[in-house]
C-alpha cells in the first residue's frame, strides 16, 4: 500500500516529515516493470484531485495557492524518502527559492520636438531600462538592422531606429543592437501608420499587463528597452520623409549609398516607469541519489504553477500542468521505492517541479542559473507539461503521445525513447511540433528549453492544446487518467534506460537559439 497525504494536513498549515539494476539492452526488464506498475490511476486520481481543486486557487506564481501547492509536492517528496538537496545556511530544504519581481507600466511617454506620444495611445513600449525616469538620447537610423546596416554606427550608449517588418528579423536587429551597446531601440514595424493603428489596438493590452521576471543582477544588466512606433513618428524623429528612409535602405542594400551615418536625429525625450514589486517563489525538489555513478544527474521535470483566478474564475489548470507534476510525483515514487528494494538506480535522479513557467519559464530558467547539481554533470531533462487529455488532432488516434526535442541535441536519445515505447507502452509518437518550422514552436514554450540552451539533451511531453486550454474549464473530470497512466510509463522506462546504462548519452548536436 502506497503512503498518501491529505489535504487538510497542507491547509491546517501542518507539514509531514516524514544494488543497481543492470543496463538494459531493449529487451523487456521484469525489475523495470515491477515498479512501472506502482504508477498507478487511482494515485494519479487522488494527487490531481488535490492539486487542481479550488482551494489551491488556481496556483499563480506568488499566491497563496502557489505556496500550499508547494507544500502538498514537498510532503510528498518527502514522505517517499527523496533528499533535500538545497543548501539553506545549515540545513536542507526542498524549496529553491526563486527571487521574482513583478512590473506594471506607469507613466510612459515620448517627447519629440515638444510633441508628447504616450504608451497605449500613440505608442508600444516593451522591457525594462536601466534608467527610468526622464531619459534624453541620441537616436542612430540603423536601416532594417542586419549586421552590415550597423558598419560604422556608434550606437554605444544610444538608441537604434530600425524599420524591419520581419517577426525574426526584428528579433535578431534588437539583440545586434543590445550587442553593440544600443540602451533603446526604436521599431517600426509596420509600412503604414494604418498598419501600425491596427497593430497597437491589437495587442496594446499585452503591452499594458503586469509582467513578471526573475530578481537578480543578470535580468538587470540584460534589460533594455524597445518602443514601437508609427512610420510618421519615425520621421519626425530622424527628419526626413519616410518614404526617403525607405528608399536609403534599398539604395545601401544596393551599394548605392556607403553609409546609413548621414541621416541623424535630434536628441529624443522619454520618460519610463514602472510599478515594481518583489515577490518570493519556490521550485520544489526531490534528490534521489544513485551509485556507481552518481555524480551523473537526470532531471525530470513538470511545471506546478498555473495562470490564478481569473474575472472572478478559478483557473485549475489539471491538464496544465497538474497532469505533468502529478506524473513526476508517481514517477519519484516509484523510483523511491525500487531504491528501498535494493534497485536503485546508477544515476542520481533529481525530481523538479518548477514555479513560474506560465510567467516566462522563470523557475527553470532560474535553476539552469543556479544549478543546485552541476550542469556539466545533467545528462538529460525529461520535461512533462501536459499530458492528461486528448488535444485537438487531426490524427484520430487517442492512444498517442507529443515527442519534442528528443533529436535536437542527441541521436541517442531519440532512439533510447523510440526503443522504450516499442519494448512497453506502444503508442504512436507524434513529432508533428518536434517540426523546427512548426509555428507554434513549443520546442521553445516549455521548460525544457532553459536546459536544451545550455546544451543539455531533453525530451518535452505534451498531449496538445485542448478547448479548455488556459480557461476554467481545465478541470480534473476531463484528464483522461489511462492516458496519463500511460505516458507516465513511458517517461519512467526512459529514465529507468538512461539512470542504469553503462554509457552516458552522446551528445552529437549543438544547441539551437531561439
């Protein structure tokens, strides 16, 4: 009989304190399979319940549902005998505290030629500066952005008006910018200011939300900020029709003209600030100590964070992600108890559940920053975000599961996880988003990511997005547990495969960016 916890010991505020096996060679393995089977529905059921009921409130990043969440993961971790690996002073936790702060825009404006262009009304302003306040600086037209516009440019402590229409190529303009030193950029995005109207009344309230990021001196040093603006207001600024920037930037993609220095602005005011506020988060983690090899750490990890009350509504979010840290708690479990029966694993495993991925990933991202284990010494993360439900699919299968990134980095990996559904689960693994032109580009989305660039092999499970995907009606009456059951399994002989092998994965691939 497996030791469960209750709820009404987290909410009265009490706390519970509760030889290897061989490599495998992609046969079947009864040891592996023995405890496979103690991942069971009605555990699954009973963790899920929990977690995504309305006394959690839906688990926002900070609040009080967020904190009981944790509470409930670390009993667990606790009570199935994993360690506490973080440092605190002179003792042991489970909880990595993750400093975040969060930013709200206040009065943001510029002032060109005494004529004021506010944000939300007649501008976009996206980031963060190292100066707020009142700032006056000099603005360099720096064409569409690409490498040779900036030849000869001193954007050194200045701002950059590029005029890009391109999703990616303005992304890679703003980062040439930030590399040479530019503390502001300007965008135009759009060719006319029709277009540009469009634009901000599109997504002026993605502009306006409270955002979250992670608290430390990294963020600061690496914010910068990004104002988008009309084609008219980037005449204004730089003098000159913009029919005639446009033309500049064809004639020096042309050879045509040396240098893009001869068109110069005046000095541009701008005013930023923000509403800030400090707040404190938890990723929660569950050591499992390997043998022989030790040293050598896989990581599995979900995401228990989840988007709050909304309009008055509690967002549960049991498909997103309850079913994927439920899956990493029975996981931990079932590892726990194949130790305790003298067959634990090689590899030292740690168990993660992190805060913050529906803030920006900011709980992984944190960990990859501050490495509790060395990264050198990860051998892989198997990331789980979802995978309870049945998502929106043109392939009518249900016995099936997403696959991202198991290729990206590791030829071997994709074949030890090709191997270990063939030799136990036998679904259809889909690697329609593992598609690197894939739109919805997940590969990037999840908290994998914060590990794949550091050059860490990974493996991202999904199930797909659904009609109650972010809303209040991702409840726990509606995960399909057999199917969690089941992907679960896999993720378990996957990381059973790669704790007890005798090599460690090869890593073949270099890491892609973003």
């Amino acid at each position: 009989m497996k030791r469960r916890i209750t709820l009404s010991i987290i909410l009265m505020g009490g706390m519970l304190f509760a030889q290897a096996p061989k490599s495998l060679t992609y046969g079947q393995n009864s040891i592996a399979m023995k405890f496979a089977k103690t991942i069971t529905i009605d555990d699954l059921k009973e963790d899920l319940t929990i977690l995504s009921s309305d006394a959690l409130e839906g688990r926002e990043t900070g609040k009080r549902g967020q904190k009981m969440a944790a509470a409930y993961i670390r009993s667990h971790f606790q009570e199935i005998g994993l360690k506490a690996p973080v440092s605190h002073e002179d003792t042991k936790s489970y909880f990595q505290d993750v400093k975040l702060k969060t930013s709200k825009p206040g009065d943001i404006y510029l002032l060109v030629n005494d004529e004021k262009f506010k944000n939300i009304e007649d501008i976009l302003y996206s980031g963060n500066v190292k100066k707020t306040g009142k700032n006056v600086t000099e603005v360099v037209f720096a064409g569409s952005g690409s490498e040779n516009d900036f030849d000869n440019l001193d954007v050194e402590g200045k701002s950059a008006l590029i005029i890009n229409y391109d999703r990616k190529g303005r992304a890679a303009a703003s980062e040439l910018a930030k590399s040479k030193g530019a503390n502001m950029i300007f965008i135009v995005s759009s060719a006319t200011d029709v277009e540009f109207t469009d634009f901000k009344n599109k997504y002026s309230r993605y502009f306006n939300n409270q955002t979250m990021s992670l608290d430390n001196e990294q963020s600061k040093k690496d914010d910068m900020g990004l104002f988008y603006i009309s084609p008219s207001l980037a005449a204004k600024i730089l003098n000159q029709p913009f029919d005639k920037l446009n033309k500049t930037i064809k004639d020096f993609n042309n050879g045509k003209v040396r240098s893009l220095q001869k068109i110069k602005s005046k000095e541009v005011n701008y005013k930023v600030e923000y509403e800030v506020n400090k707040i404190s988060s938890e990723n929660v983690l569950g050591y499992l100590e390997g043998t022989d090899l030790k040293d050598e750490l896989i990581i599995i990890t979900a995401h228990y964070d989840h988007i709050g009350i909304k309009n008055g509504e509690i967002n549960n979010g049991a498909d997103d992600d309850g079913s994927g840290t439920v899956a990493v708690m029975d996981i931990a479990e079932a590892f726990a108890e194949a130790k305790r029966n003298g067959n634990g694993p090689r590899r030292s495993i740690l168990f993660m559940t992190v805060t913050g991925e529906e803030k920006g990933l900011l709980g992984s991202a944190y960990y990859a920053a501050n490495p509790i284990f060395p990264l050198k010494n990860t051998v892989v993360d198997l990331n789980i975000d979802m995978i309870g439900r049945i998502g929106d699919r043109e392939i009518e299968t249900t016995n099936y599961v997403y696959l991202i990134g198991a290729d990206k980095l590791s030829s071997e990996l994709h074949e030890i996880s090709e191997n270990m559904n063939s030799t136990y689960t036998n679904m259809y693994l889909d690697y329609t988003f593992n598609d690197e032109d894939h739109p919805a580009r997940f590969y990037y989305r999840s908290d994998q990511w914060s590990f794949a660039k550091n050059g860490i092999p990974v493996i991202f499970y999904f199930n797909g997005v659904h009609e109650d995907y972010h809303k209040h009606t991702d409840t726990v009456d509606k995960i399909e547990f057999d199917m969690l059951k089941k992907r679960a399994e896999l993720i378990f002989y996957t990381a059973w495969e790669i704790a007890n092998r005798d090599g460690r994965l090869i890593v073949d691939k270099k890491p892609k960016e973003n």
